[in-house]
C-alpha cells in the first residue's frame, strides 16, 4: 500500500457542486413527475451539511475520522424523515453527474495520463472511487472530495462498508491521510522447489511485526481484508520472481566470463552490488522486498551458483 495525494479541492465548492443542476422534479417509473428528493434535501440542510465538511475537514490532519457522528442516525423505519434525508445525500454521488466524472480525471491519471495504480494493493489500475467513510454509515459524506479515493475495483469491492472495529478505531487504511506502517506487513521467502528448475519465492504475513503501533495494525488488517498475499501479491511475486531468476542468471553467467579467476562467491557479490544499485533507485514495495530477499537468500545463492 502506499500514500497519494488528495485533491486540492474545496470540499464547501465541491459540495455546492453536487447541488447545482438538480431538477425540482423527477420522473418516476410511471412517468410522472414527482419531487427530487435530492434537490429538496440538499436545499433543506444545505448549511448542516457545510458544517458537517468542515467537521470531517478538520479530522483530516492529525486524521481523526473515527470520531465523525452521522448527522442522522440510520432509521429503523423506512421512508420516514431521517430515511428520505439520507437517501438524498446518498443520492447526490452518481458517477454520471459531471462534477464527478471531472473529478475522476483529475484524480485517477498520472501526469502521463495512464490510470495510477491502486493505492490499497500498489498492483492493478484503479477503477473505482471509494468511500473511505461508507455511504452506508454516513451518506452525507457521499460527495465530499476527500472521502473518494481511487482505488482498483477489487481493492472498493472487498472493502465495502468495513472501517471501525468494535472498539471504534479505524483499521481500514487511507491513502489520503495515515502514515505508512513502520515495518511492511508481509515479508517474503526463497524456498527451494523439487517440482521446479527454480526456487521459489513465497509471500507472508510479516509475524514479527510491532502490532503496538496503530499504523501496522491498520497495514495488517487491510492485506487480510483485503485478501492481498493469496489474491493479488502472490501472483505478482511469482511473474517478477521467475523474471528476476532469468535475468540473474545471464548476468551472473556474463560476470564469470569476464571475472576470470575469481571464486563463485566473489562473482555474486558483484552481481549483488547490481541489485543494491537497483534498489537504492525504488520501486514497488513488493519487488523491494524480493530483491533483498534474493540478496540474503542462501538458497537463491546455491541455485544461481550452479551456473
């Protein structure tokens, strides 16, 4: 996971963005004109929910959105009054509306204008905008601009509506606002492989990790909630893994040939002084993790020796 920046939009403007160009009236399924229940909520408690943005403004730096109280409680009755005002708000986020698809542009492309990568995985595209803050939980924060991460569909999909734990502290990680954990949540392995010409690299739950620190208890729940080490992570450490053992292995074959003389051991270690190089420059994360992996792996070093 990593951090990215959020927009440097006001989220007062981008509400009253959301309020502009709602019809007094709507079609039901019939076709009968009926009230916007958008447009009369949003007009009606246009100045609650302008406080309630600046309350979640204010949660951001030191994050604290945890101690956010939902301007109306979810009902237990439907279509009462507290039910038709958070259907409003919950109404006002369509990915159709305008003000929305532009936020999705300026948000979801990097400076070459390629989709960024999700910050909850840092492995696929992001597809989604999510609610760090669920619809669900408190719709009035449906469209506030700093609530909308992007993220892959798969990362927004299995997250859902989780973000507090029973004690009521976040454990779901935001790419906007938490720090990084101190230590990664998962490590990697090299094991040897007797079905395979190759080692193996396998990925783990990180079992030394400080879980007093809040930030790394928030890291290890999103990588379990998110089913990243099975789903996503493991997958990709396989493709880079094999792909490093090729390129490895030329190179180590080219540095013998041009080391003439010296001991296997010593041509590795000028082999290794490449990939210190290489990761002095960064990277993913998880390829970080593999290259050092590889540095330190006795097993990485007996099978590329044998070359």
């Amino acid at each position: 996971m990593r951090t990215i920046n959020p927009p440097s939009i006001d989220s007062i403007e981008f509400l009253h963005k959301a309020g502009k160009g709602l019809h007094e009236t709507v079609k039901d399924k019939d076709g009968n004109d009926v009230e916007n229940i958008r447009k009369t909520v949003y007009d009606d408690n246009k100045a609650a929910l302008e406080a309630a943005y600046r309350n979640y403004d204010a949660k951001t730096t030191p994050i604290a959105l945890e101690k956010l109280t939902p301007l109306w409680p979810n009902p237990k009755k439907m279509n009462g009054p507290v039910w038709q005002k958070r259907k409003g708000v919950y109404d006002l986020y369509d990915r159709e509306r305008k003000f929305l698809s532009d936020l999705w542009e300026s948000i979801s492309c990097g400076a070459n204008r390629k989709l960024i990568i999700c910050p909850l995985c840092d492995e696929r595209p992001v597809e989604d905008l999510d609610h760090y803050v669920p619809r669900e939980v408190m719709p009035e924060y449906s469209v506030h601009v700093k609530n909308i991460i992007p993220t892959c569909h798969r990362c927004n999909n299995l997250k859902l509506n989780d973000w507090l734990d029973d004690k009521g502290e976040r454990k779901i990680f935001n790419a906007y606002y938490d720090s990084l954990p101190t230590e990664s949540a998962i490590v990697v392995d090299i094991e040897e492989d007797e079905s395979s010409s190759l080692p193996r690299i396998v990925v783990k739950e990180n079992p030394s990790i400080d879980m007093s620190v809040e930030a790394n208890r928030r890291a290890v729940y999103t990588v379990g909630k998110l089913r990243l080490i099975f789903e996503v992570l493991q997958g990709s450490a396989d493709d880079f893994f094999k792909d490093k053992c090729t390129f490895l292995k030329n190179q180590y074959r080219n540095n013998k040939k041009m080391l003439k003389g010296h001991t296997d051991k010593q041509v590795w270690e000028s082999v290794k002084e490449s990939i210190t190089d290489t990761i002095n420059d960064g990277g993913k994360d998880l390829h970080i993790l593999i290259y050092k992996e590889i540095c330190s792996s006795l097993v990485f070093e007996k099978w590329i020796m044998q070359f």
